[in-house]
C-alpha cells in the first residue's frame, strides 16, 4: 500500500459518561469514513476520559461493549480504527481478586482486533490506578500491507518508543492523547520531532474540551515523513481528513539516510 486516507477524530470528552462519548465518536468517525477515510484514530480513553472516582465502571475487558461497538464499525466500513480505553485485567497469577487496570491502546481492522499496546509509561496521577504495560511492538494489519506503530500521549516525551517503533518496520506512527494545557508548545513539537527523526508520517491526535479542573487545547496534527504538517486543529472539535502516502516517506529516506547512518555500535 502507498497511499491510504486517515482521519483524526478530535473530539471533547465527558468524564465517566461511556454512551454519550461512544455515541459522539461513531457519529464523528462515520462523518470521516463519508468522506474516504480508511483509517480513523480516535483520543487517548476516548470513551471515559481519565474516570479515576469510577474506575470499576468505566473500565472494560477487550470483549466488552465499547470494543465491540468499534468492531461493528469498522466491519461495517472495511476500515481501520485505533483508539485507547481503561481496560479491566487480572494479574499475572489470574487471580479474580486482583483486578488490574491499564490504558490500553488498540488496532481493528475491518472487524477483527489486530493488535493492542498498553502504555508502558503512565503519567503521574495515572501511576496510582494504571499499570504499566511491559512490551513495545508494531501492529501489523492482515488486509492492508501496512504497519502500524501506537504510542499513548506522555510517551511523546520518550523517543525511544518511536525509535523501537520504527526499528520494528511501522508506516505510520500514531499518538493517541489527553495532552493538556498549557503544553501547546511540547506537544506540537514533539509531534513533529518524532515524525522528522524517524522519518514517518504521524498521527497525532489529542482532545479538546474540559474536564474538571483541566482543559486541553485539541490542536491535533498529522505530519508527513519529512516533517511538515499536512492538517493542524485549532481547539474545536473536529476531523482532520489527509491522505498519507508511503512511497513519500521512501523518498524521505533516500534523500537523508537516517536510518542506514545510525551508529548501531554505539547506542
């Protein structure tokens, strides 16, 4: 595959109401898909936001309601869909009792899971209710030759995650965020840093709105290979709709050989 449409779905989210934020997410991802989408990317927890008093309901098993909801979406649309929720686990012993939580990140294509990624670097507050994951890898699709490396918001700040992402073969780079203010100014670098030091196209796709005592600038961004943004959102909700081509970013990489002139030796 050279080119593929994405989307970013730039919403606001309502703390703890699932229905309202899933209901808004289809209404806005059907919007993208209308207009050609093939791959939507949605926030970090979009569902919940970070519902920390009411963490037994918000969260979910990955064969609950709200997955599967995005599962019927992306059947019905042959599309790919990537988002983050709070997702309800077991320790490693299996132990009913010893429910865990984690932010997990997720890759559906046309109706099946592909691959999940749990943030392996959780944000302050989020250290005392989530555990950490303990693996970064790609998500290879089955249907479309494409692979696709997920990061979840904080993880901006360490580019060893999208270094170990791109190592590993990914097209696409995609953060899924809650980035607040007043963090403009990191955010919107960051984003491109990642995108230029890899050389590969990043979806970088944050909320907007207010959540208790935090509001978030939206200001998504969906940069190509050699840096430069292609769609920017100001702070209204909205879609960021961009056709992403591949053969661009091996041209990137012809032009300036990151990639073949790192000093593996060394670091």
């Amino acid at each position: 595959m050279t080119q593929i449409r994405v989307a970013c779905i730039q919403m606001d989210v309502s703390l703890c109401h699932k229905g309202k934020n899933l209901e808004k997410a289809l209404e806005m991802a059907e919007q993208a898909v209308q207009e050609g989408a093939e791959l939507v990317v949605l926030p970090e927890v979009f569902s919940t936001g970070f519902c920390y008093d009411n963490m037994e309901a918000s969260a979910e098993a990955v064969t609950g309601p709200t997955v599967s909801a995005l599962l019927a979406f992306s059947s019905k649309h042959d599309c790919i869909v990537v988002a983050s929720l709070i997702e309800r686990g077991l320790c490693d012993d299996g132990n009913l009792s010893g429910t865990v939580y984690y932010n997990l990140g997720l890759c559906l294509e046309s109706g099946e899971i592909r691959g999940t990624y749990r943030k392996t670097h959780p944000f302050s507050r989020e250290r005392h209710y989530f555990s950490p994951g303990d693996s970064i890898s790609p998500i290879r699709l089955r249907k479309r030759d494409l692979i696709i490396g997920l990061e979840i918001c904080y993880e901006l700040r360490f580019p060893e995650v999208a270094r170990k992402l791109c190592l590993a073969g990914s097209d696409i780079l995609i953060t899924v965020a809650e980035f607040p203010d007043p963090r403009q100014h990191v955010w919107r670098t960051l984003a491109m840093a990642r995108s230029m030091e890899n050389q590969i196209p990043h979806i970088a796709c944050n909320r907007t709105g207010v959540s208790g005592d935090t509001s978030f600038f939206g200001g998504s961004l969906i940069v190509d290979a050699s840096g430069a943004i292609m769609r920017e959102a100001g702070e209204e909700e909205c879609i960021l709709v961009h056709d992403i081509d591949t053969a661009w970013t091996v041209k990137v990489r012809e032009s300036i050989t990151v990639f073949k002139d790192r000093r593996g030796d060394l670091y």
